[in-house]
C-alpha cells in the first residue's frame, strides 16, 4: 500500500470540475468516470508549458496506459492532458483544435482534452502560480487530489506519480 503524504494546502483540497472536448468533438468532463479509482491530469495553460507537457506525454502513456513497467498492472487509472486556453488565448482554441486532430495519432487524441474556462478560477482552486510549467495532479474517485508534481519531466516525478495510484 502506498501512503501519500500531502502538504497541509493539499490536504482534502478537491479539483474543480473542467468541461472540454476531446478532437473528435466528445465532451469530457474531468476529474472523469467514478469507477476509475485515480485518474491523472495534466495541466498547461501558458505557451512555454506547452513543450514540457509533451516531453512528459511518451513516457506518462507508456506507463499509464500501455501499462510498460515493473508495477503497470497493479493500479487502473486514466490519463488526461488538458490544454487550457484562457484569456486572450480562447481564440487560438478552435485552430489549435483544427490542427491536432490533422496531426494526432488515434492514442493522443483519446487523452487530449481541449478546455475553454475562466484561468482565475482553475488556477486559485489548484494553486497554480507559474505559466511556464506543467501542473500533475493524482485525482481520486471522489475528486480528491491525492498527489501533485510540476515542472519538467523526470523519472522520479514519474515514479512519484505512479507510487501515489497504487492501491
């Protein structure tokens, strides 16, 4: 059994809900499915997170969703990422939309969900202070965030990710 410990502003703090799209137009609405015991979500909401975000998206597939690794069949989870277009930014939202559903790959396009939302809201609820990296959150069933990372991939994150959805 794996024991998450979480700082006292984590602690209990729930993830707001988020309602998108994946490219095929289905909407979303995330934290997700309650049978999913966790779910992880990644989030990116400025230009230069945008790069980190997808250094993390091969290896955070292969271990989540291919179940590659040592540990992949003891826990089920699902995998999100979410591009927020905020702001200004709502207007890049329908292009950037045209653009990846010519450019993804049918497993990239079942884990992208495009969200159009009020940037004060998310970032309050989540603590999200920096623009420039990408936001991890370990969701449970009940919309509990039991564990955080950000910034720049590493394995440690990774492995910190996977540790806090076993069972």
């Amino acid at each position: 059994m794996a024991i998450v410990i979480l700082s006292g502003s984590l602690r209990a703090q729930t993830f707001p809900t988020l309602n998108g799209e994946l490219a095929n137009g289905t909407a979303v609405q995330l934290p997700g499915d309650p049978k999913t015991p966790r779910i992880v979500i990644a989030l990116a909401y400025g230009q230069k997170a945008q790069a980190d975000l997808e250094a993390w998206y091969e290896p955070a597939y292969l271990r989540f969703v291919a179940k590659h690794g040592l540990f992949a069949n003891a826990y089920s989870t699902e995998l999100y990422f979410v591009p927020l277009f905020t702001g200004a930014n709502k207007a890049a939202y329908e292009p950037s939309m045209k653009r990846f559903r010519k450019s993804a790959t049918p497993e990239t396009a079942d884990r992208v969900v495009f969200v159009r939302t009020e940037l004060e809201a998310v970032r309050e609820a989540l603590g999200l202070k920096d623009k420039d990296i990408p936001y991890f959150f370990v969701v449970d069933r009940d919309g509990r965030i039991v564990h955080r990372e950000q910034g720049a991939f590493t394995e440690d994150k990774l492995d910190a990710i996977e540790e806090a959805l076993m069972p």
